[in-house]
C-alpha cells in the first residue's frame, strides 16, 4: 500500500521482500566488508580516557580482543 511518501507492507509482503533480499546476497560473488572481524580499528591512538592496566599503564580498550571470542556468524 502507498500511502504518502512512505510504504507500508504487510508482514506476508515483509517476508517476500526479506527472501528476495538473502537470495540476492547469497547469489552475489562479493565478501561482506562490514563483518565485524573484517572491520579496521579506526580509533587505535592512545586516548586520555582509556583506563590504567594494572601495570598503571593506559590499556587502549580498542585493542582488546574479547569480542574474537564470541560467535557471531
């Protein structure tokens, strides 16, 4: 249904709509760059608001890696 500027679907045509979606991305020959391993740190520098280790040594909290433990694929 058109209404104004937007579109509004119903939750069959949402469906319809998200199928169509994954089957294009499945059928592309491309690798996503936005997966969160691919990502680069772009806020790598040393920050005045970075906390102290426990060596009273700022721990730049971007090169942490906790987050390459979880799953998210």
């Amino acid at each position: 249904m058109f209404d104004g500027d937007e579109i509004h679907l119903t939750s069959e045509d949402s469906k319809i709509v998200v199928k169509e979606i994954l089957n294009i991305l499945k059928e592309a020959d491309w690798k996503p760059c936005l997966h969160l391993k691919s990502l680069p740190n772009e806020f790598g520098e040393d920050s005045p608001y970075d906390p102290l280790g426990p060596d009273e040594q700022t721990m730049n909290v971007s090169s942490l890696t906790f987050m390459e433990t979880m799953e998210y694929d």
